[in-house]
C-alpha cells in the first residue's frame, strides 16, 4: 500500500488555516468537539476529484469513503495531507487534503506567516 506524504504544522494562527482550507480539496477539524468528514464532502470529492466511486454509492459507508479517496490520492500522487494544529491548542486543528497543483499556494499561505512544515 502506498502512503500519501503527510506533513504537520503547529501553532496555526485561525485565519491562516481557513485560508489553507480553501486550497485544500478536501478538509476536517479534529478534535474533541469535531466529528468525521461529512458524507456530503466525501461523495463530493469522490465524484468530482478522483471518479472514484463505486456502484451502489448510496450504500457506502463513510470509512470506505475515506479510503476510496485516500488510496487514489497515494496511486495516482496527486494530494498531500497537511495536518495543521491551531494556535493555543495541543488537540485541536485541521486536517487537509491537498493538491499538488495547489502545493506552492499551500506554502506561500505559511510561509507569509512564519510557520514551518515538518515531515
């Protein structure tokens, strides 16, 4: 199985991970109060990012959602996931899937804010 890079970035100020969000084709908080992707986003970008839904949509469980799209993701090297933890929280933050094509937007965004990427 093949993994998708995963990189961590920590204390992310609020307004520079909303704007991380909107380069990523997908995103989550995590956290104590969060809960999973939500099955409308997930069928969204299974259908429109990477076609990759079987039949029987209608049937398919959030998890195999997530799957589906994190295996094409790492096949096709397309995405990579940025885990982003928000200022002043240990066990809050976001959760990004984002395109290569969007990569040097991604950095610009963090970069412009003094925050460091590690692998």
């Amino acid at each position: 199985m093949i993994s998708l890079p995963t990189h961590h970035v920590y204390s992310v100020p609020q307004e520079v991970a909303q704007k991380c969000c909107t380069l990523a084709d997908l995103h989550q908080p995590f956290g104590p109060r969060f809960q999973s992707f939500s099955r409308f986003e997930l069928l969204r970008v299974a259908r429109q990012v990477f076609d990759c839904l079987p039949p029987g949509e209608d049937l398919i469980t959030e998890e195999a959602l997530v799957e589906c799209i994190m295996d094409c993701a790492a096949r096709e090297r397309s995405h990579q996931l940025f885990m982003l933890q928000l200022s002043g929280s240990v066990v809050q933050g976001l959760v990004l899937l984002v395109s290569n094509i969007r990569l040097a937007e991604l950095h610009q965004a963090l970069s412009a804010a003094l925050l460091q990427i590690t692998v």
